[in-house]
C-alpha cells in the first residue's frame, strides 16, 4: 500500500468518528492533548499518527485500536477509498488545468460523504451509458482542448522547425512521397503495404507500427489524403520524440491518459503539417472576404490541400479561433448506415461553451433539420463521392443562430456507410464583422432543435418523434405556478 493511501484512509476515519462524536477538531483537542493544527493535518491525510497517539485516540473516542488502523471502511466511505486506492487521481491530467492533487485530497476530505454522493452517481451514469476508462480520458483530452482553444503554439512552431530543418516546403500541402522519404531516410522505417490485407479482421485499421523493428504495416485501401496523414503523424511522433504513444490507427484502446494525450500531439502535429498555417490563412482571407459564399473552398478540398474534408474542418478549429477571433464554434462528425433511419454523432467539439447542437445518449432522434444529417441523407442516395452543403441553424429555445458548413463522404472502410463533419460558427458582432457573404440569400436559414423529443417546432414535417419531454418540462413548469397561486393564496 502507498504511504499516502494510507494516510488518507486513516484521516477520512479518524473525521468521520470524531463527526459521529459530535466533537469539533477544537473538542478532540482538548480530549486527547493533541494540537489542533496536528489532528487538522491527520486528517486532512498530510500526516500519519505514530503508534502511541492512535492508541491515545483509540482511547478517547472509544474505539478499537485495530478498527483505527484497519484500511477497511465502512459502506459510507467504501466508494472514496475504491477511488483512492484506484489511484485514478494520478491518472487525471490534473496539471493540464493546473488543478494540485492535494485540492481534490482536501474536498474528499473535507466532505467524504457528499464526495462518496458523487462518485456513486458518476459510477451509475457511467454503467447505464456504457462510459468506459476510454470515454473518460477522451472527456478529459477534449476539456483540454476547449481550455486551450484548440490551438497550441508549440506544435504549431515545432511544424515550422521540422520544415526548415527538413526542406518542407509549406506554401503547399506535403505529398505521402516526401514524408514517406523522410520516414525512410531520417527514422528507418519500413514501409509495407501488403501484410495488413491478408487478415479480415483488420479491415478497420489503417495502419500498425511495430517498433521493434520500425515497420509500418499501411492498409492498401486508404487513398493518397490518409497515407500523408499516416506518415505525418508517425513524423510528429519521432520529432516531437514520444515515445508513450499508440501503435495502431484508428485506435483500438487507451492503457493510459498519456497516450491519449501524445495521440492527440501527433495528430495535430499531422494536421499542422499537412494543412500548413500559413496556406490556409491565405484562402480563408479569400473565402471569407468574398460577398457570396463560395461553395468551392470546401468542396473543391482534394484540388487544394492534400488532406480530407475532416483533416479540413478540424484545422479550421485550430486557425479560427486564434488567427481570427471567431471563438464560438462547435465541430461534430456523424456517421449514417445507408438505408436506415439513424444517425451518431461519433465525435465533438465545442469551444468557449457547449453549443446548442450536441451528443444526447438517450437514444433521442436528432433534429433532421441539420444539415449535417442532410447531407448524410443526400450522399446516401446518390452517387457522389463528397457532397458539401450550408445553412443558418436558428435555435428558437435559446435564440441562438449559427452559420454551419458539412462535408458528407462515403466511409472508407465500412460498406454502405457515410459521415458527415460539421462546422459551426455562432452568429454574433464578431462574425458579422469577418464573414462578408452572411446575407447570402443562398444561404438558407432554417428553425432547428436538438432532438424531436425536446423540440417546439410545431409544423415539422421531418419531425421523428413526439415533444414527449419538451411536454412533460412544460406540464411540471405549469404544476409549479399553480402550487405557487395556491401558496399566495392560502399564505
């Protein structure tokens, strides 16, 4: 056992039976003759008491001396010691947000049992929504992009570094041969692009590092955007010298926070990379200064950049909020089976607040007013390989308006399914200011909710489900006000 978990157990028992005595830190000072500051420290778990003093406690407070030092606690502590034991607090990025263990120590002891409430209620969320270790630390990674911003200087100043050190010419997107070279030539890699064919079970992955030899297995099936992105990342890996990282792509499991965290440095640096800063800022100018909105910067993507429509979207993420002020944005990527009548969101962001369209795990049917799920739906039908689209999405229950981009594709790697990437910027003063081609009238706007179960839109003619919680929210609002006449009334 850790000295520290010990110390902990040890001081949440020594407050809990001391709260049960009705003894203030001040009353089981004078009971015992020890310092108050001392039993402060104890059971704030900063100090363990040598054997003399907890048989002196044992005493006062009429407790068996074994009951005092054993690690087992009761059902009311039970959870915050599993937690602590766990050791999940040292897998929390807590220095990401400058949070000190000792902060999260002193509300576990300084409350256990509101504290025990709470990780009783996060276990049950996380049981009835299937919330696993990974979905946890990707929660994390992503609060950690919405504090930064989603822009990170360093990596985006170790691109520039890598370039000049390696003669990568940045006015233009990398081609795989140049970083397949570098791959070869700079970090002894080899390439095969045979192996991962021959096992079905693999049809998923892109690509498999084997470090002990540096071979990287690519799947022959993935085009020219996704093999730049593949050696781009495996460079950010070598340069930015990681070596706690992933072995596959797409991921299979997270062991740890660190790798998800060296996985996300990586891709970004893979992002910068292949979607250099400085490009891209140049077209943006263009794009946004235009007086009406040209459909060709995003679906024209593949002639521009050597990079996906996803790749795109998630760089925009990363330029527009530091390079041009526009702050309030949101991304979601959905995915669609052709045929059927459901759509995931399998991935989002949300910069300065959670925005109004957002993941719902209750199986409720997202509002197919978006456009992201129109483009799903259009791409399903046809024969088209990229279908772009925009609109303005009016949300009417919180009077928020946003101007939203989607790219929908056909997914590579699963037969008869699509997924669609959305950008979304609030319409605010600052939008107004920058994006020339607002007032469009090419640019329809449409009333929008969440899900149909929380909609007011009453004349929807796509509507997927009653407002069975909207309604059930509105009869409790109307319960309340007449149980409030009734208190006026007899009061």
């Amino acid at each position: 056992m850790e000295e520290e978990y010990i110390k902990l157990i040890f001081g949440l028992k020594l407050k809990q039976i001391r709260t049960k005595r009705k003894l203030s830190l001040f009353g089981l000072s004078k009971l015992s003759g020890l310092s108050k500051s001392y039993l402060n420290e104890i059971e704030k778990g900063k100090k363990y008491p040598k054997t003399d003093k907890i048989a002196l406690l044992a005493e006062k407070l009429e407790v068996p001396y074994d009951s005092m030092v054993s690690l087992k606690l009761d059902k009311n502590l039970a959870p915050v010691g599993e937690l602590l034991k766990s050791k999940v607090l040292k897998e929390l990025p807590l220095e990401l947000f400058g949070i000190k263990e000792s902060d999260l120590i002193d509300i576990v002891a300084n409350a256990p049992t509101k504290v025990n409430a709470f990780i009783s209620t996060i276990i049950e969320i996380a049981k009835h929504y299937n919330f696993g270790k990974e979905n946890f630390y990707l929660a994390s990674l992503r609060s950690f992009q919405e504090a930064s911003n989603n822009f990170f200087p360093d990596l985006e100043e170790a691109v520039q570094n890598f370039a000049k050190a390696y003669q990568v010419n940045l006015k233009k997107s990398p081609t795989s041969e140049e970083l397949e070279e570098i791959l070869i030539e700079e970090y002894g890699y080899t390439i095969n692009n045979d192996e991962l064919t021959k096992y079905k079970e693999l049809d998923k992955l892109r690509s498999i590092f084997v470090p002990k030899t540096k071979t990287l297995l690519i799947a022959d099936h993935i085009d020219e955007a996704q093999r730049a992105f593949i050696y781009a990342k495996e460079i950010g890996y070598n340069y930015l010298q990681i070596e706690e990282r992933l072995y596959t792509f797409t991921w299979i499991k997270f062991n740890n926070f660190d790798q998800v965290l060296n996985n996300f440095y990586a891709s970004y640096f893979a992002g910068a990379l292949v979607i250099p800063r400085g490009l891209i800022k140049k077209n943006i100018d263009a794009f946004l200064s235009k007086p009406h909105f040209d459909k060709t910067f995003l679906a024209g993507i593949k002639n521009n950049y050597n990079a996906s429509p996803e790749s795109l979207y998630q760089r925009l993420t990363n330029i527009l909020p530091n390079d041009y002020q526009l702050e309030n944005l949101f991304f979601l990527r959905l995915s669609h089976k052709g045929g059927s009548n459901h759509f995931e969101i399998t991935k989002e962001l949300h910069l300065t607040h959670q925005h109004s369209p957002h993941g719902n795990e209750t199986n409720e049917k997202y509002c197919r007013r978006w456009v992201s799920i129109r483009v799903l739906q259009d791409i399903a039908k046809g024969t088209e390989d990229h279908l772009m689209d925009v609109q303005i999405s009016h949300y009417p229950n919180d009077g928020l308006s946003y101007l939203i981009f989607s790219s929908a594709t056909a997914d590579p790697f699963k037969k008869e399914e699509y997924r669609s990437v959305s950008l979304g910027l609030l319409i605010n003063d600052q939008l107004k200011k920058k994006v020339e081609f607002l007032n469009d009238p090419n640019i329809k706007p449409y009333d929008v909710g969440v899900t149909c179960e929380r909609c007011a839109i009453a004349d929807c003619k796509v509507r997927q489900s009653a407002p069975v919680i909207l309604n059930r929210q509105q009869q409790y609002i109307k319960t309340e006000s007449v149980v409030d006449e009734l208190q006026k009334k007899f009061s």
